[in-house]
C-alpha cells in the first residue's frame, strides 16, 4: 500500500516575520531619533538659560549716566543711577577707569579719589535705581581733552562715556 502525501508548502509566515523585523526596526529607528531630538532641545534650553543669567549679571549692576559738570578745583562730579532692573551698587564695587590720549586713571569706589553723595547733599554709599547721585571723581592724569570713562560694577555691568573736558568750571561734562 502505498501512501500519497502531497504537502504544501506555506510560506505566508516568512512574509509576516519579515515585516514584524522591518517593524521592529522602524521603532528603533525613531527611538533613536527621539533620543537625539530631545537631547538637542535640552542642549539649547540649557544655552538659553545660561545666555539669559549672563545678561542679567551685567544688567543688575549697570551704572546709568545721566550728566555731568566740571566743578571748581577740577573734580568731576557724574550725576548717575542704577539701570533698570539693577540691583543696590555698593560704593565699594565701582571701579572708574579714564583713558586720555596715552594717559590713565583708574579710581576705585570708596577711596579718596571717588565720592558718592545723594543729590539732595546726603551722605550715600550705594546708588539706587530710586533715585540719583552724584559721583565725584578727582583724576591726577586725564584733566584735560577728551577722556573716556569707563564705570565698571565688580563682577556685573560697564558702563562708559566720552566727554571733552571743558575750560571752565560748571560747564556740562556730558
């Protein structure tokens, strides 16, 4: 007796595993993409947030000039306020630099060299953004010609300003 078996072969399966692995696959490759996507995001969040706290330090302790006369004697007395958005500036903190031609000074806050009153004549040792104050600097080289002040807050913001030394006193610096 003699058996007849006719198989067939099935071959749908090996197309089903196929696409299960090109699937399988496919969710890979956009885990991976994800992966850089959100990588990439949280690089340029942390960019920003640096970029935005540096701004902040050098706007928190910037110095606003708002005049400036030549007083009899030779001292220059600077009528500022703190910027918007700063912070109290302690007179300690203010470095003034003046550059004339080859010549410098530089003249640190709280010396004999800088003083620091209210505009109503009170004594003060910080400038506010309230209200303003007269910042009187007594240079022993730029005196005369056009000098360049350079008001620096430790640590924070500069300010600078270009003016020509009048020949006479009360005359606008700025």
């Amino acid at each position: 007796m003699k058996e007849n078996q006719n198989m067939k072969e099935d071959n749908f399966a090996a197309i089903g595993i196929g696409a299960m692995i090109v699937f399988i696959a496919l969710i890979l490759v956009a885990a991976v993409a994800s992966a850089v996507i959100i990588q990439t995001g949280e690089k340029l969040q942390q960019n920003a947030q640096d970029t935005g706290d540096d701004t902040q330090n050098s706007m928190r302790g910037k110095i606003k000039i708002l005049g400036g006369y030549l007083e009899t004697g030779g001292d220059y007395n600077i009528v500022v306020v703190a910027s918007p958005g700063s912070s109290d500036i302690d007179q300690g903190e203010i470095i003034v630099t003046l550059h004339c031609g080859a010549n410098s000074d530089t003249l640190l806050g709280g010396t004999a060299n800088v003083g620091l009153t209210a505009l109503d004549g009170g004594a003060a040792t910080s400038i506010t953004a309230a209200e303003g104050f007269l910042l009187s600097l007594n240079p022993t080289n730029c005196v005369t010609g056009e000098i360049t002040m350079h008001l620096h807050v430790k640590g924070m913001g500069t300010t600078y300003e270009v003016f020509e030394v009048p020949g006479n006193a009360g005359e606008s610096l700025v």
